[in-house]
C-alpha cells in the first residue's frame, strides 16, 4: 500500500539528514544507549523550570477580584475560585515531570537516533497523558487574564470549541507525519523542538473540550465528549494505516541508525504505525468510558453540566 503522504516511491530517497564521508544517510549523532546511562537536554530543563516557577508564581500570587469574573460580562462565574489544590499542584507537576523524563534519557535516545516506533511512543505520551494533567492542573482563574482583550477572546473561544480544537490537532499530526517534514525534524534539531512544542500546543486544544477550566470557554456536553473522542480516532487511525501498510520506507532517516532487537527498519515502521493505531485509538475509548459514567452521574445532557464548576465535574 503507498502512502499519498510520501514524497518518493524510493526506499533509498533521501531526506535532509547529515551524511558521513561515504554518504550515508545519518540522524544527529547518536549516543551509546548504554545502562545506567542518561542524557539530559538543556533546553528542556531551562523551559521546565521556566514553566513550573511561572506556575508557582501565579499560585502565590493568587487570584484577583477580576479573575473571579467573566472577562466580558463580569458576572461571577466560579464558585470554588482559590489557591491551587493539592491535586492541582501534583497534577501540573507530574506533568512536567513526565515531559522531562520523555523528553531526556532513554526514551528520547530511542526515538530521536534509533527507533520510529519508540518516537511514536513519545509523541503519543506527548500528547494523550501530558496536555490533560496540565490543563486539569490549571486553575481556569490562572489563564483568565488572557482573556481580557477583546479580540483574544473572541478568536479563542472561536479555536476552543470541538471543530476548531479538532481541526487543529489533526492538522498539525498529518502535517508533521509527511515524510518531508518528519524527515527535515529529524536532521535539524531546532526544527525537531519545535514539532514537539507544535504537538503540544496542538494537543492542549485537543484536550480541551474535555478538560477545560474556563467556564467562559467551556467543555462540550457529554454526549458531544463521547463522539468527540470517537472521532478523533479516525484521522489518527487513517494516518496509522498509511504508515503501517507503506510499502516504502518513509523516513529513510531510520535505515542508517543502529539496529536494535534485531528489528529491519521496514518492521519499525510497521510497529510504530500500529502503535499510534491501536493504543491511540484504545486511550479514547478510555476517555470515552470515563466519560460516559460522568455523564450516568450527572444524569444531565446539558452543556453546563459538563463544566468544571458542576458536582459531576469535580470528580474529572
């Protein structure tokens, strides 16, 4: 089966990758994947501790009277407003965590010099497990103040809602899994921690519908949450499909690295498709089942019963 995302009908076509003195195609260079070893990013670190000391900072600094209210109307919209909770605080952080350890050490050794599957496995922890705990982890009255301006609000609560969160996840997963693209993320690293912070970015809009804290821009209803989470299976199973059943290589990048486990880069391609198939489309239909006992709970069809102020909210 041919990809129509591939560029080249080659297994030998070329991406924008470095070459060495007989012109073989070569990733960034690799480190020895040796035990008890761990590489560590800067940039990921300096952005974590950025992320995490702006986080306490607004914690300590506490809501203000004007976070209390809706930023167009200054009805009062939160019931609970505060100082993080616990929960919050060990939601947001563990987030974090997670991203330091997917982003640093053998993980990140695997999928940026060794295996598409492994990168597969990073890119889904990147943006199944990582957006929600964040978003989850965030007081509503935290972000508020960026609402404030017209025109922001406006275009946000245009891209928040499920079209737009839809269209813009998808779209940015299809665009990054073009072999040139993924190819050009995997020769320059500049580019490749940029597709990670687009996957990111994408993924927070894809997570909100169902997780949002902001009353004002809020999540769907819950059957609209359940059919939401069906329906973002179906482009991530169809861009699975064409990468799993390809019938060439598609990031040539990957034939050159070290062989592990005695896998052929054809079978690594095969197992990274099926990986970003099947426990892609297995973790929505967990959403899905979450949902649906929230939904039983509530026993309500209604939009504001979804919100994050309401009884059956709180449990989420």
């Amino acid at each position: 089966m041919r990809c129509p995302f591939d560029g080249s009908n080659s297994e030998h076509s070329t991406p924008n990758t470095h070459t060495d003195e007989k012109g073989m195609l070569l990733l960034h260079t690799a480190p020895n994947l040796t035990a008890g070893g761990f590489t560590l990013h800067l940039s990921t670190v300096i952005g974590l501790i950025a992320l995490g000391g702006a986080y306490l900072w607004r914690a300590h600094r506490g809501p203000s009277r004007l976070d209390a209210t809706a930023n167009q109307t200054g009805e009062k919209i939160d019931a609970n407003i505060g100082t993080p909770t616990s929960g919050q605080r060990a939601s947001f952080f563990v987030a974090l965590a997670i991203i330091f350890l997917t982003l640093n050490g053998p993980l990140h050794d695997l999928s940026d010099y060794y295996l598409f599957s492994a990168h597969m496995i990073q890119h889904l922890v990147l943006t199944l497990i990582v957006p929600p705990l964040l978003l989850l982890g965030t007081p509503g009255w935290m972000l508020r103040p960026l609402l404030r301006n017209k025109s922001v609000f406006r275009l946000a609560k245009l891209l928040t809602g499920t079209t737009g969160c839809f269209l813009i996840f998808n779209g940015v997963l299809a665009f990054w899994h073009l072999p040139p693209m993924y190819n050009l993320a995997l020769a320059n690293h500049p580019i490749h921690i940029f597709q990670h912070l687009m996957f990111l970015a994408a993924a927070v809009f894809m997570w909100w519908p169902i997780t949002s804290q902001l009353p004002e821009l809020p999540r769907a209803s819950y059957p609209a949450q359940m059919m939401y989470c069906f329906l973002l299976t179906v482009p991530m199973g169809i861009i699975a499909i064409f990468v799993s059943m390809a019938e060439d290589l598609l990031y040539p990048a990957y034939a050159v690295a070290p062989r592990i486990w005695q896998m052929s880069p054809m079978q690594d391609q095969q197992y990274g498709g099926l990986i970003m198939w099947i426990p892609g489309a297995l973790f929505f239909y967990g959403v899905m089942s979450v949902v649906f006992f929230q939904w039983q709970r509530r026993d309500a069809d209604d939009e504001g019963s979804a919100q994050v102020g309401s009884v059956a909210a709180r449990t989420v």
